[in-house]
C-alpha cells in the first residue's frame, strides 16, 4: 500500500467513525430531538463548507494545496491522486458508513435515515467543522473530528429544531 494510500486510510477512518461511539461524545447544544418521535424516513445531508483540517484549524482548501504540493513534490501525481481520494471518500466511504450506523440505531424506533429520502418531513444537516486526519512521525498523531449536526424541517432548513455538538471524536479501532 502506498503512503497516500495509508494517509488517506487514516484520513478516511476519521470519517468512518460510528454513530454509537458518537453518541457517547454527543451534546445536545439546542432543541428537543423528540420531534424524530414517529417519524419513518429521515433525511441526511452532509456539509464540508468551512472545513478545517489539523490541530491549528488550517482551512481545508489550502490544507490540501499544501499537501498535494509536497507530495507532488516526493512523486509526480502522488498529490493529485490523494486529493481525488480525500474527496471522493466523502461520498464512497463516509456518507454511507454514518448512514449505516445511524440507522442501526433509528431502526429501533421503526426510522431511516437516507440520502435524497424526499417526503421526509426533518432533514439532519451534519457538519464537518474541523479533522485531524492523523499521522505517524516518529509518534502517533491519533484522527478526530469535530461536528455539527441540526435537525431541521425539510421544507425550512435555515432554522434548526435542534443541535447537537460533537466534539473530537475519535475513530472506532
């Protein structure tokens, strides 16, 4: 395996952290999570809008100029290659893990949650607000992740019902 290849696991593990553990870590901020009480369908939107990335909070897109330049500067392409993967993986491997782990948990109350579910009356808006994609430099740099999640109506995003913090979660081992 490539050290893109295992960064970008390390990266992507981060995002594949499961929502029971996250449950542990999770703080209702606002609102009353009641109203899901019922509901059948669920929908998920994620959001990476203002994303940062390490411990200093550098903004995402120029944390990955930075990264794609360096290891575009060690192998010709490498850089690109991470890039196309550190995306990609929001839609191939994140989304689909949080969707699966959360619903283990909703099926008990007879819920889903998906994506484009469309009639579904609340929409929960999860938002990256900052990684650490971790690192082995002689020591271990540990992955986390922080997050916002609302619920809002469908039909009126701007306004949340509730939210829910969660603050540097750590990835499931």
């Amino acid at each position: 395996m490539s050290k893109a290849m295992k960064t970008m696991g390390v990266a992507a593990a981060v995002l594949l952290v499961p929502v029971v553990l996250m449950a542990a870590k999770a703080k209702l901020v606002s609102g009353d999570l009641a109203l899901l009480k019922g509901q059948t369908a669920i929908e998920v939107e994620f959001d990476y809008a203002g994303m940062t990335v390490g411990g200093k909070g550098t903004p995402e897109a120029q944390w990955l100029a930075d990264e794609v330049a360096k290891r575009n500067g060690k192998k010709a392409g490498s850089g690109d290659a991470f890039q196309a993967t550190w995306v990609s993986s929001r839609t191939e491997l994140y989304a689909p893990r949080f969707l699966e782990e959360l619903n283990k948990e909703l099926a008990k109350g007879g819920a889903k949650a998906m994506l484009g579910a469309g009639a579904a009356k609340y929409t929960l808006i999860v938002r990256t607000m900052q990684v650490e994609p971790g690192a082995t430099i002689g020591f271990n740099t540990q992955a986390w992740a922080t997050l916002e999640v609302r619920l809002v109506e469908t039909a009126k995003k701007d306004v949340a019902l509730a939210a829910i913090g969660i603050e540097k979660i750590r990835p499931a081992s």
